[in-house]
C-alpha cells in the first residue's frame, strides 16, 4: 500500500482548499533534471482534481500547461467527453487539453498552485534524483 503525503495549498480567490491528499504515483514529474530550475524560471507546482479529490500534480509555467500535461500523462480520463452528444446535448464547462486538444467537462475540475515551502527537504531530494533518472513519476 503507498503513503499518501499531503501538501499545503496556496489559496486562491477560486477555491478555499487548505491542503492536498495524493498517491506519488499522482505527482507528475518534469522532463527537467533539476526541479529547482523550474521554480527559477517561474514554474509553479499545480494540484489538479475533481470533486472525489486530486487526480495529479505537476510543474507547469501555467494553468493550462498542467490541464495540457495533466492529460497527455492520462489522468484527466474522467473529465473527458465521451461522445458529440455529451458535448451538444449537455451545456457545461469545456475545455481543450492535451497534444490532441481532446474537449473535457471542467465543471467540477479544480486547480491550484501548491505552496513550495511545505514541500520536505527530502521529498525535494526525490523529485531531484527521480527527474534526473528520467522518471515519470515520484512513485516510480
């Protein structure tokens, strides 16, 4: 069974959320071998989820950019629309995601920037050696 390790949220005028609950499978990792780079050059770390929780975290230079990365890795399945008809007979909150531009209901998708300085100093340490290993993810 995998830990569950939560982090604390920034907030937002959006969503009151105070803190994050995810498997390390859930936490996306950048192609970047050093994830301090990231946050130099202005990446923010991202919790993406719906109403049952979070689905996945990731390093983005934007919101979009983690919606876009979030559904290239495939954890955005949930949200996405089944069929012509989902999208013409229902009205809802679309949006385009991914290399494919696959169109997904965001009305109860949530999203928000992860504070970095509830991060541990070692779980920084796995991010740095993983990303560097080329890994996908911070459980692999």
């Amino acid at each position: 069974m995998t830990n569950k390790i939560t982090l604390k949220l920034l907030s937002n005028s959006y969503y009151s959320m105070e803190t994050v609950e995810f498997d390390p499978k859930d936490f996306l990792l950048s192609y970047s071998e050093n994830a301090t780079d990231l946050i130099r050059y202005g990446w923010k770390l991202y919790a993406i989820g719906n109403e049952f929780g979070a689905l996945c975290l990731c390093f983005a230079q934007n919101e979009q950019d983690a919606f876009d990365k979030a559904c290239d890795e495939g954890k955005l399945t949930c949200l996405e629309i089944e069929s012509e008809e989902d999208y013409t007979e229902h009205y809802g909150n679309y949006c385009a995601c991914g290399n494919e531009g696959k169109l997904h209901n965001m009305e109860y998708a949530w999203l928000q920037e992860v504070d970095l300085n509830s991060i541990p100093k070692v779980m920084w340490y796995d991010i740095g050696r993983k990303t560097g290993e080329g890994l996908d993810t911070l459980d692999d």
